[in-house]
C-alpha cells in the first residue's frame, strides 16, 4: 500500500511539474494588439508593419504580428534580431514533405516548407534580422512575396 501510495504521490508531482512548465512557457507571451510600445517594452525592438486588422503579441527578442490575409487565411509574421532555432523562428515543428528555397522578385532565396506549390512557413533574414511567415491555410509563391516585400518596406 505504501508503493502505491508513494507511486501516485510521485506521478502526481511529476504531473504538476509538466503543467506549470506549460503555464510559463506561454506566459512568456505579452499580448499587444497595436501598442507598438508595449511590443518594443517587451521584446526589446520595433516591427512597424503595414498590415490591416492586426494583433500583436511579443517577448523577449521576438514579435508576432497576426492578421487577415483575404476571407479565408490568417497570416502570422515573426521578427527576431537572433536567429533563434538557427534562423527558423516560425515555432512551427510540422514535418512538411516539400523543403526548398525559392527566389523572392529581388532575386533574395528564402526557405520555405509545405506541398509542391503551397507552402505554410517561409523564413529568411534581412539585414541581421530574422522573420517567418506562417499560413496555417497554405501560400502560394506571390503571396509570400507579397508579405515579403511589406516586410521590406518596413525595414526602410
């Protein structure tokens, strides 16, 4: 009985321990919405861009930006000035079949993943700093190089 006992109080801690390592993990995040100055307090930079009806949410080194993209797709943009998980910092672990780069209209090779002409994540740096673009609905090439030149114009 004192097994048992022992056994469940273990399995119960070890429970708890998981539960509040997941609590502060998504702590971490501070959601905005369009305070430009809450993002800069809380990630330590700006990311101005120019986008509709977006939300914001940020930590330290890094900035999410989310927003419609037409009816049907909500788009998610990342920046971080630290090449965090070597560069990828989608946060999207998805093992998509299709892995390849493909060239933006200004010649720049991004990293993209998903299916032979829809991809959801795209990641690449400008400058020394590092972005991502997630589509949970999929993108096709000039969408992403839509994104990618709205993101460019906000590094001016």
């Amino acid at each position: 009985m004192k097994k048992i006992t022992l056994i469940l109080a273990v399995f119960l801690v070890f429970c708890l321990n998981i539960e509040n390592r997941a609590s502060a993990v998504t702590a971490l995040w501070v959601k905005c919405g369009t305070d430009t100055k809450c993002t800069k307090q809380a990630s330590g930079f700006t990311f101005p861009l120019d986008v509709p009806n977006y939300k914001m949410r940020a930590k330290n080194n890094l900035i999410e930006i989310k927003y419609p993209y037409d009816k049907h797709r909500e788009v998610y943009v990342r920046k971080s000035p630290i090449a965090l998980n070597n560069g990828d910092i989608s946060g999207v672990n998805d093992n998509f079949p299709v892995k390849k780069q493909i060239k933006m209209k200004d010649d720049k090779k991004i990293n993209v993943r998903g299916y032979s002409n829809e991809f959801f994540v795209a990641t690449f740096s400008i400058d020394k700093n590092y972005y991502s673009i997630y589509c949970k609905n999929g993108l096709k090439k000039k969408h992403i190089n839509e994104i990618y030149e709205k993101i460019q114009e906000s590094n001016l």
